[in-house]
C-alpha cells in the first residue's frame, strides 16, 4: 500500500542499455558484443525484478522514458541530488554522458509538474558532479557525503553546501574501480555507514573515523565491495543488494537489517547494480518537516 511516507524512487526502464563504451574499469565492449541480445534480454528481466523488490518492499517507482544512444540513462542515481523537494542536476565528466543531461532534465520538469518535486537547479559551469553516485545524504547526521576524484570535482561539495545549505564531507576515491562514491559507500536507516576501506584516501578515511563512532562503521572486504553489495537500495530496514555474502548477511542480520538480494550481473557489466538504476526523490531533512508552509498550515488548524 502507497503511504504518504512511501519512499520514492526514479528508474529507466534498460530498453536502449548496453556496454558500447568504456570509462571505469568495468566496462568491456567487446565482451558485451559476444552475446548482445542475451545480455539485453537479461537487463530487462534484472530492472523488472528490482522494481518488483522496491514495490513489494513498499516503495513507489516513477518511469521515466528511456532513450537511443544513451546507453547509461538506465543509471538514474546519476540524474541529481535530490533533497526537500529540490533537484540539483548532474554535470557529467564524460561527453558519452553529457548526453543523458537534457533527458534527465525533462525527467524532473514532469515530476515537478506532477507535483513529486518543487524545483530543479542547475551546478556552476566549472563544477563536475554525478549526481547522488556522488553525493549521499545522511539523515542522521544531517549532512552529505560527497566523493569526489575519478568523476566529481572537489568544488561539488561546496556546490551542495550552497544549494541545500547543509554540510558535506568530501571523501577522496583513488581506486577506479569505485569510480562513484555509491560503489564503496552507503548509509543504512540507523545511520550505520557501510564502507570499502580500499577504495577511500587515508585522510578520508581519517574524516570518516572522526565523524562517525566505531559502532556505526561496518567496514567490508573487497569481495563483497567487487560484488557491489555496497551498491544497493534500503527501504526501511530492507537492504536490496545485487550480492552478499553470508558472513556480512549475518552481521545485518545482527543489527535488524534483513538482504533481499536480485541478481544484477548485467548491469555490474557497466560497474552498477541497485543504487545506480534508482534515485531517491522523496528524501527530506529535518528542518524541512517544520518549514514555514507546514507551521502556517498546523497553526490553521488549531
């Protein structure tokens, strides 16, 4: 059942999704064109299945129109920061993905006009940032994680400081195989934080220790991080993962969190899996709970 606190996600449907290029170390286009329409067939029965988790999970899906010769539109996380009804818009690094900007842009004026978001905003011209693979909100602490180095630039963070006026913590990536924050990092519903030590700069990793207490830091192996089990979706207490291996399945379990895992391996192709082929629209802060509009209407009603 739809509730007003369902979570909200974006997704593409894979129509047009395929490895044609290569810009992280994933992605091999001569091993995609051995089985094309295989690997196709098997991307639409992957995105389906995962929509089908996040709906029986209780969260509601938004489609947006995929489209031709932009292969990697299927990642939505990539669209934009999306925070207390405002979208900040991604600036791609590569020019094989400043192609999906204007798709992405049509996609939040439809949510705008269907009245699921407020606004949308554009990044400063000398700023680089993919959107939420980039940038992850923490409700806990009520600020941003921003990983900046393989994609984003380190101006990124104060871009999302100016915009939604919180504060960010800029985290350096220096493995290319986690080319996107989302791929070595994410944050659960307590506030626990899930992280590949691997893929952060001894300094990040510094920040990161200072800001969150050891309790809330569940530090996986490489393995699991390769298998993108970092990648994935929560809906409440529900984590939906393309992988996870029974050791740190246990360690969930142990905190009340249970793994709903789907398959993902074609998109894992493209160096993604659950969190890339979603983005979160419906996450607020908690001064937006009390903004001035919901004061007035509690004051009507009284």
């Amino acid at each position: 059942m739809v509730t007003s606190s369902s979570p909200r996600f974006l997704m593409c449907p894979p129509r047009h999704f395929a490895v044609t290029y290569c810009i992280n170390p994933w992605m091999d286009p001569a091993e995609w064109r051995k089985c094309p329409e295989t690997l196709a067939q098997k991307a639409e029965t992957e995105w389906f299945a995962l929509k089908g988790l996040i709906e029986q999970a209780g969260g509601v899906v938004d489609v947006m129109a995929p489209a031709a010769g932009v292969p990697d539109l299927v990642f939505t996380a990539n669209a934009a920061v999306v925070l207390d009804g405002k979208a900040l818009l991604a600036s791609f690094r590569h020019p094989q993905r400043r192609l999906e900007e204007p798709y992405f842009a049509a996609a939040f004026d439809e949510l705008i006009d269907r009245n699921i978001l407020k606004a949308r905003v554009s990044l400063p011209p000398d700023v680089v940032l993919e959107g939420a693979g980039d940038c992850i909100w923490d409700s806990k602490r009520q600020l941003f994680w921003v990983g900046c180095g393989p994609r984003s630039s380190e101006l990124a963070a104060v871009a999302v400081e100016e915009t939604f006026g919180f504060p960010t913590i800029g985290l350096e990536l220096i493995d290319p195989r986690f080319y996107h924050l989302d791929t070595a990092f994410s944050v659960l519903a307590d506030g626990e934080l899930m992280y590949f030590k691997g893929a952060l700069s001894p300094n990040s990793l510094r920040l990161l220790h200072d800001r969150v207490g050891s309790y809330d830091r569940i530090e996986v192996g490489e393995e699991d991080a390769c298998k993108m089990c970092l990648n994935g979706i929560a809906v409440g207490r529900n984590l939906i993962l393309s992988s996870c291996s029974p050791e740190l399945r246990h360690r969930l379990a142990d905190r009340s969190y249970w793994v709903s895992p789907t398959p993902l391996s074609s998109f894992q192709l493209s160096g993604g899996a659950a969190y890339c082929l979603t983005l979160r629209t419906d996450l607020v802060s908690e001064s937006s709970v009390l903004a001035p509009e919901s004061v007035h209407a509690l004051e009507s009603a009284t």
